[in-house]
C-alpha cells in the first residue's frame, strides 16, 4: 500500500500516490487532531475535544462513526490499540516536515540555502476555527517567522540579496506589525545600496504601528538608518 499524505497547511488536502482521498468533515477533523499530536491520544479526550457540546455517549459515536470513514479509504489512517488512538505509520504530513525544516534554518542546522520563502509560506489551516487548530496555527506561525526572518540573514550574508529580501517581505506580509521583519528588509537594502529604500521600509513601518497600536518603532530598527544617506531625518 502506497503511502499517504496529509497536508494541513494552506488547506486540508488527502493523497495517496498523487491521487486524493475524499473523507467528510468530521473525519478530517479527527486525522487533522490526531495528527497534530505527536503521541497517542485517549479515545475519550480526542471525542470530548471535537464533539465538545455533544453528551459523551453521543461524541463517542461520533468517534466511531468517523473512524469508520477513514477505514473507508482503504489505508489505516489512524490507528486503534485499545482506548488510544494514533496517527497511521503510513501517513507523512506537510507540517511535521515544515517543521522540523524550520527549526533547522533557526538553529543553523540547514546548510541548504536552495530554499526560498515559499517553504515557509502557508499558515496551518487557515479557513478553521476550533480553538485546538488556533493554538497550534500561532505556535506553528511563531516558528515560521522566525524560519523566514532567518533565512532572510543567511541569504543576505551568502549575497543573495533578492532571494533575501523576498524571504523578509513574506515574514512581513504575515506578521506587519513584527518589527523583527522589517529591521531583516531594512538590512537586505542597506546592503543592497538602497539607503532610500530601507527609510521607506521603515517608515512604512512607523506609520502602521503607530496607526494600530499608538507606539513607536523601538531603536534597534532606527539605529540601522543611522548612517543611510538622506536628506530627511529619520523619524
């Protein structure tokens, strides 16, 4: 049986050799929760958590009933020992490998700079809302700033200074308001020899977060304008 694989970043999406395997809602709820843990969960927290306004004896059927679905497919997508239930051997998903790649370009562990800012590029199940999805999609998104912002250093220090400022504008793009994004576009001008530029970068920046949060940009950033060359003063 060939393997499976569960995407669940920039949308729920089921293969199995190239082909998709088609589940209803509450199966794909049930893989996507099982699969964002990393160890086997008791049948009675998994049904409890997905059919939370549902009495227990109802949300234990539900459980079953979208077990049942998943077995429809024809891989053991996830896997029964007794009261706990895992994540199928035989299922990859996109997250886990995102992930662990992510980490690595933070730690400095990745030599590869054959990445670009696409890697990093989808937030964990964008169009959901349960409150177990948003907890994972802000840890996941905390960790993928970090990933691009840092990819945009590295790429920036090798010399590639387009492939680094798309990385920073795509850290930017998700999170405007993190000035850690914009002192990594800030810099990649600077080193590109676009003083003006990087002033409009950050005045770009001053004027949104003035706008939304009343403050001002901190002087990490405005120490980086210090020697660009301008006829305005940085403010």
């Amino acid at each position: 049986m060939a393997r499976v694989r569960l995407s669940l970043l920039g949308a729920f999406r089921l293969e199995r050799a190239g082909a998709p395997l088609r589940v209803p809602p509450s199966s794909q709820r049930l893989l996507a929760f099982v699969a964002l843990h990393e160890r086997p969960l008791r049948r009675a927290f998994v049904a409890g958590t997905l059919w939370i306004d549902s009495p227990e004896e109802r949300a234990a059927a539900n459980l079953r009933s979208a077990l049942w679905r998943l077995r429809r497919t024809g891989s053991e997508l996830v896997e029964a020992a007794g009261p706990l239930l895992a994540l199928g051997g035989d299922v990859d998903v996109d997250l886990r490998e995102s992930e662990e790649l992510a980490r690595d370009v933070v730690s400095g562990a990745c030599p590869d700079l054959a990445l670009d800012a696409a890697a990093f590029a989808s937030d964990l199940l964008p169009d959901w809302y349960d409150d177990w999805v948003l907890l994972e999609r802000e840890r996941y998104r905390q960790l993928r700033l970090r990933a691009l912002e840092r990819l945009c250093e590295r790429l920036a220090d090798a010399g590639r200074l387009d492939e680094a400022l798309a990385s920073g504008l795509a850290a930017a793009a998700a999170e405007p308001l993190r000035e850690s994004a914009h002192r990594a576009i800030v810099r990649v001008h600077l080193a590109n020899g676009n003083s003006g530029e990087a002033l409009r970068q950050y005045r770009l920046y001053a004027a949104l977060l003035r706008a939304q949060l009343g403050l001002e940009p901190s002087p990490l950033i405005r120490e980086l304008l210090a020697g660009a060359e301008s006829r305005e003063p940085v403010r």
